[in-house]
C-alpha cells in the first residue's frame, strides 16, 4: 500500500511527506506512512483541495 500526500498544485515534490515525517519521527523512531492517525489525514486534506471524492479515496486506500 503505498499513500502519496503530494500535492500536485504545489510543485513542491515530496512537501506533506517531510511535514508529516518531522511530526511523527519522534513518536514512532521510524517512519511508517500506515501509522499516520485519519484525523490528521483530514486536516492535510481539508486545507488542499475540497474535493471530497479523493479524501475518500485515500481513505479507502488506507483501509484496504
């Protein structure tokens, strides 16, 4: 399974993965995609797009 948070609008490549990376490096030791919490998914999610149909598709994705 594999969760891509970059978005494409912002040309900065790997932008919410380092964001993400630094939040979590401390708690976990090692930086698992699959830890992250589906609350923090949404606020990522709420302040790029409102398109509801891909946050629930990463969702599903997360799940499946």
């Amino acid at each position: 399974m594999q969760v891509c948070f970059s978005p494409k609008t912002r040309g900065k490549g790997n932008f919410w993965e380092k964001k993400i990376h630094r939040k979590y490096k401390k708690d976990s030791g090692k930086f698992r995609k699959n830890k992250i919490l589906i609350g923090d998914l949404l606020l990522f999610w709420e302040s790029e797009t409102k398109n509801l149909e891909i946050l629930r598709d990463k969702i599903v994705d997360i799940f499946s």
